[in-house]
C-alpha cells in the first residue's frame, strides 16, 4: 500500500524539525533508497550540526529489504558507542558503502 499524500514526512519536514530540536546531539538512521540523500542536505547545513545521520547506502543507491536495519540491531550496543557501532557495521558490509556525518 502506497502512502497517502498526508502521511509522507519530507526532507523539509525533517531538516526544520531537527533544526529545532534542542538536543546537543541527534542521531538519525536511514535504511531507505537514496539515503544519501539526507546525509547531503544535513552535510550542507549550517543548522544540523548537532546531527548525526547512519545511512544505508548514497545518493543513487538502493537499499534492499531491511538489512541494514537487521544488522543494526544485531550489534552489540551495551558496550559499543553508536559511532563504534557504525563502523563494525560498515567493515562488515560487503556490497554498500554507509555514511555517518555530525
């Protein structure tokens, strides 16, 4: 089923409300097509500084299933810091290649 024009959550949507988002630090992780995509526009702002963004692939990329995801969840995260945790997942991977900015 296919989403309603009231239910998509835009990129403008996302970027003005963590830009408004009072935490010192946000973490945003990304298991769709283009990922990328977010990862640029955060990149290029001088608003999200704060933000860290885990995607499953770039711009152009497409992202299969919810392995990404799986695989997230898989990693021990009581003893591993989310960017320690970025990174095992990132070496582990053989077919995509994941970004993390802040």
């Amino acid at each position: 089923m296919q989403a309603t024009a009231d239910e998509y959550y835009t990129l403008s949507e996302l970027k003005s409300d963590v830009a408004e988002c009072r935490a010192r630090h946000v973490h945003i992780i990304v298991d769709q097509c283009y990922a990328g995509t977010l990862v640029r526009a955060l990149r290029r702002s001088s608003h999200h500084q704060h933000v860290a963004v885990y995607a499953s692939g770039r711009e152009a990329e497409y992202s299969f299933s919810d392995d990404f995801t799986a695989a997230w969840t898989r990693l021990n995260h009581t003893t591993l810091c989310m960017k320690d945790v970025f990174r095992v997942r990132k070496t582990a991977s053989t077919s995509r290649i994941y970004y993390s900015i802040n």
